[in-house]
C-alpha cells in the first residue's frame, strides 16, 4: 500500500496503462512538459515521449476529433479537457461523432477514447473553470460517463476506462485532487467494473447518493449525523451512464428515504434522473419523495459566493430533515 | 509591406488552375503535373465516369419514386472524385463527405451499400476498415479532424500510407476543417485535403464563404494549396498522386482545390432554380468531365463506338441491378435501434431492449 493523492493516482494508473498497451496515448493542452495544469500527467512525457504525450494545438474540437482518428487507426488515446468549461467547443465532436460512429459502422469499428475532465467547483477559480457538465453527457447515447471520488478509485478507474472498448466520459472532482489516500498499485485485481456502484458507508434510515466529489460531502454529513443519532447510508455511483441500479434500489428499498446529492444545478440536472428511477422501483417502500440537493438554476457564480451555491454538508443535512419531515 | 498595400494585394494575380485536359478533349502539357496513361488506362477512367454518373442517377430516380429518402448527387463531380480516388493505393486512407460515391467505387465499396443510409435502413453499411474508406460523415467537416488523426497514427506506425480527406467549398468555413489544417501542419501529417469546390453550399454561393481562392488558404496554414480543373480527371489525378507521395515521403500537408461544379441540387430536397441562374448551369455543360474524355479517346482513335457502346451497356446494367438490389434490402427489425450502441454490455441499453421486447411481444398475443 502506498497514500497517493487523487492526482497521482490518476498519474499512476495512466503510468500503468501505457506500460500496459503502447497503443496508450495522452493527448491534451499542456499535458507534455507542464503535466497538465493540475500536474495528473506529471512526467509521463519524460517517460513516454512526445509521441505518446502529445501536447496539442489549442482547440478542444481538434483534440476528440483528432482523438477519434487516432482510435480509428488502433490507438487509444486518452483526451485532456482542460477544464470543464472548455469541453464545448468539443461537444460536437464528443456527441456527433465518438458517441455515434460505433453504431454509424453497425459495430465494424471501435472508438476506445477516453476523454478526461477535471469538474466542479471549490477552488476559487475564475468563470468555466467550476462546471458540472455530466447530464449533457449523460443523456448521448454511445458514451460511458463515469466520475471517480477518492485516489484508490481514481487509480482503478482510470485503468478500467482505457481499456474499454467504448468511449468513456471521466469526470475528475478537481477540489479533491490533493485528498490523499491508500491505493495497492502491485495489484491489479480490481474490485469491481467501472460501472458498479459502491455502498462506501452502511446506514439504516436514509440514503445519500452522490458521485465525484460530493461523495466526501455526504460522507461528513454522514459522520455529522450519527452525532444526532441518525443513520445515513452513502452510495458513490461511481458511473453515471450506465447506472448500477441493483445497489441504488437495494439501498433504497432498505432505506425508505433518499437524498440526491450533485454540484450541478437541480433543474434538469442528472439528480432528476437517479429520484425518478427511485420512485419507479421503489414506490412502496419509500417513506418520503426522493429529495434533491445541488446547484441553483443559475450559472455558476463568482468565487466568492461559490459556498453558498455549493451543496454542504447542512445543504445535505437540511434536505435529509426534511425528508423526515413528510 | 503596409496594411493598404497588403490589401491590395489580395486581388492581385489571378488564381492558376492545372489543367491537362481542356473540355474540348485536347490533352495539354502542365510544367509540374503530367499523367502517363496508356489507353487501357484511359478507357478505364472513362468507364469509372460513365458507371459511377450512372449509379447517381439510378439512386436519383430511386429517390423521386420513394425509394430513397433522400440522395446528394455527385453529378458533374465525377472527374474530381474518379481522379483522386484513382491516385490512391491500397493503404492509403480516404475520409468522405456524403457525396463521395464516386470515391466510393475506386475503393471497390458496393454501391448498393451506400444505399442504406439514404434509404434509411441503417446510419452507414461498410467496414471502413476493409475499404480503407471511412463512412459517410453528414456534420460538415467533422471527417477532416479524423482524418488528421489517422494521418498521425500513421506516422507512430512509420507506415507508408496517406490520408485524404474530402470536403466541400461551405466546409472551409467550419472550426473543425480550420483546426485540422492547423494540426496537419504542426504535426507534419501525411494527409492530402481535398475540397472540391462546386461553387455552391446548398444555396450560398462561393462568395459567402471565402474572399480568396480556396486553395491560398492553405500558405496561411504553412503548406502547399493548388487549385485544379476538377472536371479534368487527367489532371485531379496527376495533382493528387502527387500530393499523396508527398505525404507518404514525409513531406507533409497539401489543400487541392478542385475547381468543379454542382450540376444538380445539393440533394433531393433542394431546388437549385431558386438561387442560381440557369445560364450558369449551361456554361458548365460544356466542361462536362466525361465528354472531355469521350473526345480525347475519340480523337486520337484510342476507342471505337464498340467501346462506348459496351460500356453504356455495362452502365445500364449496373443501373438495373443497383435497382432491383435496393428494393431488395431487407428492412432492419425493431429490435436493431440497440445494436452497436456499446461494444461491451451495457445495462441500461440491455434494460430497455427487454422492455421493448417485451412490449412488442404483448401485440403477437
């Protein structure tokens, strides 16, 4: 066991990929000498070389497209975005075409491109660099979209999504790239598919379900609330497309209440999905309507207001006492 | 050079354009481009003219009857698109709009497979991988982005091969084909761009998109652009052959613009008297790309009637079957919409196909 931080787990599982498979490339703005912005491909150029750690010209679009190309000729690129705001002028090439060429080719070709974005609020960044873009995503068809939480997933995750054949969304929770934690890198049996969800706190009266980096959110929520003598079970989604609904629904069922927990806004958002699968399976054993806490329908605000427009732990605690309440 | 002057200069020297076929069939010599054909060569090219005018039209008239939703005729384009397609080798690459049927049939495609998608059976039915030719790409100039793409996986397999990509003279205008010139050159790609410029974008004219030359665009990028008769299937060949071996050998990026035109409607749905006037249609009937060549094989006595009248043959069978082919295309099943969404299994897709299936099956009862 080493302690690693999100970032360089991510470093470590990208470092193993490319050990793994030459086919492995990182392609991105800055990712070379720099090691990206938030340093996740730190030294991997060094490593690798220029042909496999590609520092790109500046245009996002150019990046998939070009991503896509690559794949089509049997390599599997890894696309930095980044920053969150940045992804859409790479929205068309993500949605019209890697999502969609798989099926356009009636499965005679492969698309293995990972595309990596560094999301979310919490660092006192300037406009575009604080979104939470998962539901335009979510809802193309033909991309995976997942979103890790803590270093050991990241680790894992990261390694999981390259090898997979299909094109896949990697959404990174920027706020917590510098949380530490155990990862077993000698080991490369992983607990599980990228696509199952994680039950990473047992309660008994309500649960929380989260992704990316509200699952440590509602984890202290969790811790706060035993103080108060409730039991609040935490459920990481960990994949947001396709969604592991045998773990929601048994939690659900189990539980009776459930809170959804997500930094982008509530209306329309990916919450919206998770409360009415809820409600569909699980209507008779629920004892409140599926709650919603997360972004207001307003663009992300400036830096100094972002705590208040971030979900916290009494964000979560008041949404739980209320689904108490009915 | 100061700014007025500069913008002077944009005018000056009118745009060159390689021809070594003149439309009345009379071979003329180029100083840099040049082809060596032997008659057997030459037929064959007249003959890809003649087949692949002939599939347009069948699919044209399959459109008119309902067979076809929709088609976007190469009409007039045939040179351009039999010229370069003739130039490629077996390992190179090729990235098509929607329109490249003609391209299509250089890498041996079989027509009735472009069918599909205009027919409305699936999204594109070949494996690009076994025609060395990429499906159709209906966003304009997303392919051009792939296509560079490719370009550099060539170039970490230190392959000999090529790329080329076409697109039209609207597509100059799209983000996508500008970054990709610009990754082209950054990176060295081997990849030849070929716009075919046909003068119109659906109903916009050249001059909404540009106010240079088409091919010019390409020195800002920092390689090679020229611009040839694309109803010259001569001379898009020889350029292009010679823009491949440039990227095979590591020379880098070239834009060939081939200078053609739109003869029919941008596709079926379109009305083209609209916007263009008709006397412009009948300026460009006399540079049709196969009559030229009719006239150079007539001429120097390389064809006789026999010939022409064998391969008008072959054309009207190859139109007959192409029909009876694609009324024979079987219509996909309900259940088809969850094919090939993912390649490995995937829950929600798996979850819906059973639900719909089982939706289905409640009406056989």
């Amino acid at each position: 066991m080493t302690v690693l931080s999100l970032s360089k787990a991510l470093n470590e599982g990208m470092r193993k990929a490319m050990e793994d498979d030459p086919k492995v490339l990182i392609m991105g703005e800055d990712v070379g000498k720099l090691g990206g912005v938030f340093r996740v491909t730190d030294g991997l150029q060094k490593d690798f070389g220029e042909d496999r750690v590609i520092d790109t010209p500046l245009a996002e679009s150019g990046i998939i497209g070009t991503a896509i190309g690559l794949a089509l000729r049997g390599y599997r690129p890894v696309c930095e975005i980044q920053f969150d705001g940045f992804v859409f002028p790479a929205a068309d090439q993500i949605i019209t075409q890697l999502a969609k060429m798989p099926m356009r080719s009636l499965g005679a070709i492969k698309l293995p491109v990972v595309v990596r974005i560094p999301c979310g609020g919490g660092i006192g960044a300037v406009e575009h660099h604080s979104e939470s873009p998962e539901a335009y995503f979510t809802h193309t068809s033909g991309l995976r979209v997942v979103a890790c939480s803590n270093p050991a997933d990241a680790y894992t995750m990261i390694q999981q999504a390259i090898r997979c054949d299909d094109p896949v969304v990697f959404f990174e929770p920027k706020r917590r790239y510098w949380e530490k934690g155990d990862i077993d890198t000698s080991s490369s049996d992983w607990w599980a598919p990228f696509d199952a969800a994680k039950v990473v706190r047992r309660g008994s009266d309500a649960t929380l379900l989260a992704y990316g980096p509200m699952v440590k959110t509602c984890l202290e929520a969790a811790a706060a609330a035993e103080e108060d003598g409730r039991s609040l079970e935490v459920v990481d989604l960990r994949s947001l497309n396709p969604l592991d609904e045998a773990v929601i629904m048994e939690s659900a069922r189990r539980t009776g209440r459930v809170v959804v927990v997500h930094e982008a806004p509530v209306y329309n958002g990916f919450g919206a999905e998770l409360a009415a699968r809820v409600t569909e399976q699980c209507f008779y054993h629920l004892e409140a309507p599926v709650l919603r806490v997360g972004g207001f329908s307003t663009p992300y605000p400036p830096s100094k207001l972002e705590e208040h427009y971030l979900p916290d732990l009494d964000r979560v605690l008041d949404a739980v006492d209320r689904a108490f309440g009915f | 050079m100061t700014l007025d002057a500069s913008r002077g200069a944009q005018q000056e020297a009118p745009p060159e354009l390689v021809q070594l076929l003149t439309p009345e069939g009379e071979r003329v010599e180029h100083p840099d481009y040049d082809v060596d054909l032997t008659p057997e060569e030459v037929r064959s090219l007249y003959r890809d003219l003649v087949l692949v005018r002939r599939i347009d039209l069948e699919a044209v008239a399959l459109q008119r009857q309902g067979e076809l939703g929709i088609w976007a005729s190469l009409l007039g384009q045939e040179a351009a698109q039999i010229g370069s397609g003739r130039a490629l080798t077996d390992s190179d690459m090729a990235f098509p709009t929607y329109r490249e049927h003609g391209v299509a049939w250089c890498r041996d495609v079989d027509p009735v497979k472009l069918l599909g998608l205009f027919r409305g059976v699936n999204h594109g039915g070949w494996d690009p991988q076994e025609h060395n030719f990429h499906l159709y790409t209906i966003v304009i100039g997303s392919q051009t982005l792939h296509a560079v793409g490719y370009a550099m996986g060539i170039q970490r397999d230190d392959a000999s091969a090529a790329t080329i990509v076409y697109f039209g003279d609207g597509a100059t205008s799209q983000g996508d084909v500008n970054e990709s010139f610009i990754w082209a050159s950054v990176f060295n790609a081997p990849i030849v761009f070929f716009c075919q410029n046909n003068q119109w974008a659906i109903s916009e004219p050249l001059e909404k998109q540009t106010r240079i030359p088409l091919y010019r665009r390409a020195s800002g990028f920092g390689f090679p652009g020229i611009r040839v008769d694309g109803n010259d299937v001569f001379a898009c060949l020889a350029v292009t052959r010679k823009a491949l071996e440039a990227a095979r050998t590591g020379q880098g990026p070239t834009l060939i613009e081939a200078f053609t035109y739109r003869m029919g409607a941008h596709t079926t749905t379109d009305d083209p008297t609209r916007y263009r006037v008709a006397s412009e249609l009948e300026a460009w009937k006399l540079k049709d790309p196969i009559e030229r060549v009719k006239a150079y094989l007539f001429k120097n006595e390389l064809a006789d009637q026999e010939f022409f009248d064998s391969v008008d043959e072959e054309a009207a069978q190859l139109g007959a079957d192409l029909r009876r082919r694609c009324l024979a295309l079987p219509d996909p099943q309900p259940l088809d919409i969850f094919e090939h969404v993912y390649r490995e299994p995937h829950a929600l897709i798996d979850q819906e196909r059973a639900q719909f299936a089982g939706y289905l099956e409640g009406f056989e009862k």
